[in-house]
C-alpha cells in the first residue's frame, strides 16, 4: 500500500514537471528584465490573489500565466485560456458560464462553459479590456459569488477558479473614461505584473530566437540549425514592435528559408533589416531615459537638493518628480 502511494506521488510529480517543461515555452531569458518577472512570477504563483498582465501585445502574457499555473498548487487542475474579444452577447453566457439543453436555439444538450471547465484550476480572461459593461457586471457577479448560473438555469453551480486577466490597455484610463466598471477592475486587479516588451530584453533576443530554432528542429526531427554572427546582429538592432511573437514567426521563417545548418542573412524577412540601418543612423542620439535622469539630476542640483524648487524648475508637479526619482533611483542624497 505504502508503495503504491509513493509511485502514485512519484507519477503526480512527475507530470507536475512535464507541464512546467511545457509551460516553460518561450519564459526564458538572462536579462535582469526577464529575472526580475520570472522572481514576481515565482513568488505571486504561490498565493491565490487574481492576478491582472499588463503589456504589449505579444510580449508573452499567455506564457506567464501558464507559468503561474504551473508553479500553484493548482498545477494539477486545468489551465483554460479565454480569448474576451470573441465573447459578445448570449454567446458570452454560453461559452464562460455554460448553458442547460433547450436554453435557446441549437442548444442540444448541457455544457460546462470555461469557468466549470476550469474548476479546481486557472482560468486566463485574455484582453480583458474588450468586454462591454453589460457582460462586465455578469463577470463580476461570477467572481463575488464564486459561482455560476448556466445559461437557462435558475440553480448556481459553485466553482473554485484562481482569475488571472491580460490586456494591452490601460484599465485605469479606461475606469476614468467609464469604459470599464471600477468595481470590477479592483475585484481583478489585486496584483498587478507588467510584461517587459522585447526592445526592453535586448540580452534574450539571441537566447529566445536558439530557442525558437530548436523548437523548429524538434518539431520537424531535423538535426538543430544555429545562427550566424551576421544574422545575430541583424536581429539585436531591430526593435521588434510584435515582440516575443514576432521573434517566432520570423525564426520560423527563417528556418524553413534557411538552406543549411546556419540561419544566415538571406534567411530572414526584408522587415528585420530596417532596424541596422536606423540603429546606426540614431548611434549618437542619447536614450530619453538617460536624458531625463540627467535634467532631474541638474534640476535638483541647481535647487540645493530641495525638491519643491527642483519640480518648478522642471516645470513639473512634485509628485512628478518623486515619480522620476524614484524611476532613476534618486532619492537618498535629497530632500
């Protein structure tokens, strides 16, 4: 008995690291940007608190939140990832909440819809920001209850969801403009984890794109294809506006271009290239975030260290300025 129950344990764990390998996919990195993520992540996957990702579109957020899943305790139960922006109307109800047989028309038998599907799990409410405020104020009667009612049923059926959310837009801006409810927002946004873009993890851009190469190879059991020191530079000095997705379609690219075992320049996209040439036309322009360390810097300076003159010689609020201190680590000589 007590055997079975150690090889039961050992095939639980053993599953638990199948599907961190898996969710792993493209979370790695040896940025400080990407150490620091993959630290909150570790630390807020722990704890049951809802979770909203906040960046970029295709800067990973979908892989974060299967990261997050792996690392809980509900790693045994499903992972179910919600794209909002195909929810409009009854067919929303139907796909989150589930319905009863002859609920409306075509309703042929029972469904569990994603919330019950997800129970004892994750659910992933992905680009959060696109629902209207009617199916807004049925989510948030979900998440208060921790139940649902399907759709053309009066019985409410108890669920146990942990709610992670993602989006690209700015929530709090889209509270202040009414566009989504405030109460719902705070119900969802109990901790908040911005996904650094790609331009802002320049040291993983080679690391990721080996990574990608690897993943063409395993899939097609082909022997691994590497990266020449041109094509390495090429795509260092490009700003990758789809970030971490658009690494993998233009790796892709790349390896089925590609006519040997080196990925080299004629491999890649004729996009990627813009990137060499504006790099080297902007060489001597300083970053705006150096520029405006250094005008804080000579603000204060000319004010004494005293803040308040400092933020006026700025032109800025005072708040404005602790903001920007504490941005550029600023704060322990002034006052």
């Amino acid at each position: 008995m007590e055997r079975d129950e150690k090889g039961s344990a050992a095939r639980v764990d053993r599953r638990r690291r199948e599907r961190v390998d898996s969710a792993n996919g493209a979370f790695v990195g040896r940025s400080s940007a990407y150490k620091s993520l993959a630290q909150i992540v570790q630390r807020v996957a722990r704890r049951k608190s809802s979770v909203t990702l906040v960046g970029e579109t295709g800067t990973g957020k979908e892989i974060v939140a299967r990261q997050m899943h792996c690392n809980s305790e509900r790693s045994d139960g499903p992972f179910i990832p919600v794209d909002c922006t195909t929810l409009t109307g009854q067919l929303f109800e139907s796909q989150l909440f589930g319905h009863v047989k002859g609920a409306f028309t075509g309703a042929a038998g029972d469904t569990l819809g994603f919330f019950r599907a997800a129970d004892g799990g994750t659910i992933l409410l992905d680009e959060i920001g696109e629902l209207d405020l009617g199916l807004q104020a049925k989510l948030l009667r979900v998440l208060q209850e921790c139940c649902v009612v399907p759709v053309g049923s009066t019985q409410p059926c108890p669920v146990d969801v942990r709610v992670i959310s993602a989006t690209n837009c700015d929530l709090k801006n889209m509270v202040r403009a009414g566009t989504f409810r405030a109460d719902l927002y705070f119900r969802l946004n109990i901790v908040q984890i911005t996904i650094p873009p790609l331009r802002e993890r320049k040291e993983d851009i080679v690391l990721l794109a080996a990574h990608f190469l690897d993943r063409q190879a395993e899939l097609y059991d082909e022997p691994q294809k590497v990266l020449s020191e041109q094509t390495k530079k090429v795509l260092l000095s490009y700003d990758w506006p789809g970030n971490v997705r658009e690494l993998a379609n233009v790796i892709e690219n790349a390896y089925v271009m590609s006519k040997g075992e080196t990925v080299n320049l004629s491999a890649l996209p004729p996009s990627v290239f813009a990137g060499e040439s504006l790099l080297s036309k902007g060489a001597q322009i300083k970053p705006l975030a150096d520029l405006q360390k250094n005008a804080v810097i000579e603000a204060l300076a000319a004010a004494r260290g005293r803040k308040t003159y400092a933020a006026k010689i700025l032109g800025i609020s005072y708040r404005k300025l602790v903001r920007l201190m504490d941005k550029h680590a600023l704060h322990p000589n002034y006052r």
